[in-house]
C-alpha cells in the first residue's frame, strides 16, 4: 500500500526545508511567503535498520525500504479557504492524503519574518485549523446538497449519503474537526468518500533552532499539549538540523549527530510517528533477488499483506512461511531456521505481526 503525507502550515515555518531534508527533491526555500508555487512531491524511505540485519544474513542483489509520498503545500494563511493568499487552489490538493504533517514554528529568529508578526504556535495551529474545517464545511455543504437532490426520488442511497451529509455539516458548523466525531462504520465509508482535510490524521512537526534539539522547549511543550488533548501526535525537530544531515555522506552522518547529542535524524522519528498515527506496520519478504519492506495496516491477515505485493498472491493464497528477524540472526540461515523449527505456517486466519519476514504460497 502507498502512504501519502501532506506538509501543511504557515509560511515561513520551515515546510521547504524540512521536504527538501526529507526527500533531496530541491524544492524551493526562500524567506518569503509562498514560495512553493506548485505543490512538490517526493518519495521518502523510511529509514529501517532491520533491512540491514536481514541483509547480513541474506545476501541480496538490492534493498528496498518502505516508502512514504511527501507533499509539500504552499503555506496557508488566515482567510485561505476564501480565497486569501493561495487559497483553495492548496487545500484541494491534499484531500487525497492519508495524514497531515503540520509543521509548527518553534523557534525565533527575527531574521525570519513571521506572517502574524510574533511566534505563538498554538495560534498558529488555530489558524490553520480554522481555515481547513471553513474548507470542509464548504465541501459538506455542497455534498448535502447534490444528495438532499437525488434523494428527492427515493434513492435510499442517496437518503444514506445525506443523513451523513448533514452530521458532518453540523459537526463542522459547530467548529469540530470531523476525526473527533462519532460514526458507524458504514457512515466512516461515506465520511472517507468526502475526502474532508479535517478528518485526517494530524502529526504536528515542531520546528525548533539548535539549542532545542532534542528535548523541546516551551513552544513545543505546548505543542505536545494540545496534541495530547486533541489525540494527534507531535515530534520535535530542527529543520535546519535536517537539512544539514541530508547533505552529509552517509559516513559522516553519525558523528554529526553524536556531537549534537542525538541518535538519529529527527526525520527517522518522524517517519516511526507517522506509521504509528496512522495504524501501520512494516514485514519483509529476502530472498536473493531483493529484501524487501512492505507496509500493511495494523490487524492485517496473512492474505491480505501478499496482496500489497500483487492482487494475485491474496486471491490464490494458500499458507505463509514466517519467522521474525531474531530468529534469523541467532540461527545464521533459513536453513537453520528450518531445522530448528523455528520457520512457522501460518494460514489465512493470520495475524501479520510487525518485523515478520514473510514468502507466500499462493495458486496462480
């Protein structure tokens, strides 16, 4: 399955140069409010070191990581969803994606103006918040219009979509966001074919300067409060930190980030945070061709994770070969994996955990 991301926020908040970090695509960054004319897409790997352990016992010809579909959105402003700056020529382009990163300035600097004057992230959040619940509210209302019209005739349908219709309208009327009502799962089905930008997941990127690297500060603190009450997850990391790493070789890479107290590149926490907000998990196939990382859904069976790979493997499914990543580097091979018992069948009942290394048996 492909996973797509949307970075939203205000101008100036660092949106450019956290993509760039990310995917190398060299979207434009400049101090100035929309820069990004069109929005930019790259393809980030999520960073898994589980690949390489596999690949240490399995040779392979390539390694393939998971991968996530970044867009980068022109930055939005008070009065967007009317039309104010780039207006909702923007907003249309992220009803598609599976979840919103919505990078929060953290971080002062008065070389960077900032489009409301003053660093306050809550604000901030508000405002974007506010102008894509008016976008919702705008597409709900033209929903349950076109559906009060064709139920008019007795389609029961119809009748269905615009119940739904007007829920939504009232919820966002109300000033909620659409992932924090309740719905039937029949009624989630008709809520996902809106494609309303406030029933997204929200990951909130704080954007911090170096000295607030890794631990925070009071900007993010409030940050990770709102998240908190609101059910949405945070991160904590400086773009310009980024951006540096990404133009490192490989090599050099850890003992940069060794002086600057860190693991790992924010961007790694980033990724993990997205898959878990969003309910994903991660197996592998390795043979000798290629190792290969595969995301599934949390809760997904054995068949349906060897459809992510061809409809054809979940059609003709037949059982799964499992084992997990220790195992294989305690026995040294597959081989020995066998011979210990250690290599598991498992049939269409199941349940995929995260980090199994997967071959599928399956009729053509």
């Amino acid at each position: 399955m492909s996973v797509q991301a949307g970075i939203v926020g205000l101008p100036n908040v660092g949106k450019s140069t956290i993509f760039n970090a990310l995917t190398a695509a060299g979207a434009e960054s400049a101090n100035y409010p929309f820069c990004t004319i069109e929005p930019n897409v790259g393809i980030v790997p999520v960073h898994d070191p589980r690949l390489q352990r596999i690949e240490s016992v399995i040779p392979t010809q390539k390694v393939i990581p998971a991968a996530v579909e970044i867009l980068d959105i022109a930055g939005l402003v008070r009065g967007a969803s009317k039309g104010e700056g780039l207006g909702n020529q923007f907003l249309g382009h992220i009803r598609s994606v599976d979840a919103i990163l919505h990078v929060v300035r953290c971080f002062e600097d008065p070389d960077v103006v900032h489009v409301d004057g003053a660093v306050d992230p809550l604000r901030d959040i508000e405002t974007i918040d506010l102008e894509l619940a008016l976008a919702d509210l705008d597409s709900a209302e033209k929903r349950l219009d076109k559906y009060r019209k064709q139920s008019k005739g007795g389609d029961k349908e119809a009748a269905f979509h615009r119940d739904v219709a007007e829920k939504l309208v009232a919820w966002l009327s109300a000033g909620h966001p659409v992932r924090a009502a309740s719905f039937t799962p029949e009624e989630r089905v008709s809520v996902r074919e809106a494609q309303l930008l406030t029933s997204k997941p929200v990951l909130y990127v704080c954007n911090v300067d170096e000295s607030a690297v890794p631990g925070g500060n009071a900007h993010t603190e409030r940050v990770r409060a709102h998240a908190q009450r609101h059910g949405a997850g945070s991160v904590v990391l400086s773009g310009k930190i980024e951006a540096e790493i990404a133009e490192l070789a490989p090599g050099e890479r850890l003992a940069f980030l060794h002086d600057l107290g860190l693991e790992e590149p924010g961007l790694n926490l980033l990724a993990r945070e997205a898959y878990r907000l969003l309910g994903l998990q991660t197996y592998f196939t390795a043979g000798p061709k290629e190792i290969r990382a595969w995301t599934v859904p949390i809760g997904c069976k054995a068949p349906q994770a060897a459809g992510v790979i061809h409809t054809d493997f979940e059609r003709g499914f037949i059982r799964a070969e499992v084992y997990t990543v220790p195992d294989l580097l305690a026995c040294g091979s597959e081989a020995a994996l066998k011979s210990k018992g250690l290599l598991r069948v498992e049939g269409k009942e199941y349940v995929v955990q995260d980090g199994d290394v997967m071959h599928f048996r399956f009729n053509v």
